[in-house]
C-alpha cells in the first residue's frame, strides 16, 4: 500500500468509527464519554497488543501534545455566540 492508500483506508476507518459512535449515542443512548472512553481503550490495547506497549504509550503521548490546548465543542460554541446584552 503506497501512502495515498493508506491516508485513504485510515479515513475509511476513523468514518466507520465516527459511524459506530453516532449510533450508539443516539441509537442506543449510551452518554458520549462512555462511548468515546470505549474507542479510546480500544484503540490503545489494539496497538499495544499488535505494536506493544511502548508504541501504544509514544502513540498516546504524540497524540496528546497534538490536542492538549484545543478547545471543547462547547467552548467553541461559546466563543462564537453573538455578544447578548451591554457591559
């Protein structure tokens, strides 16, 4: 698989991810920190069991320098409300 392929197949999984948690928040009602908490588990014990531990650990380090500062959708949503009243 040359790189465009892989880039390809990895958006493929992460849309069947994307999927699979919509159903089960609002098809099953589970509450989306139980749901996302479950993929996040998942994802690390599959790279530790097939990469081992260590890749699993730098995997989770990298992955969280990359959004440490991002902000919540809830912030977002908030930063972009229109000002309501007068100071």
């Amino acid at each position: 698989m040359d790189d465009k392929q892989q880039d390809q197949a990895a958006k493929l999984v992460s849309a069947a991810l994307d999927d699979l948690a919509a159903q089960l928040i609002m098809v099953r009602g589970l509450h989306p920190d139980l749901v996302l908490a479950g993929l996040h588990s998942s994802a690390l014990a599959l790279i530790a069991t097939s990469h081992g531990g260590d890749v699993a650990t730098q995997c989770a380090r990298e992955s969280a320098d990359k959004v440490e500062h991002l902000p919540s959708h809830d912030d977002c949503r908030l930063a972009a409300a229109p000002v309501a009243g007068r100071a």
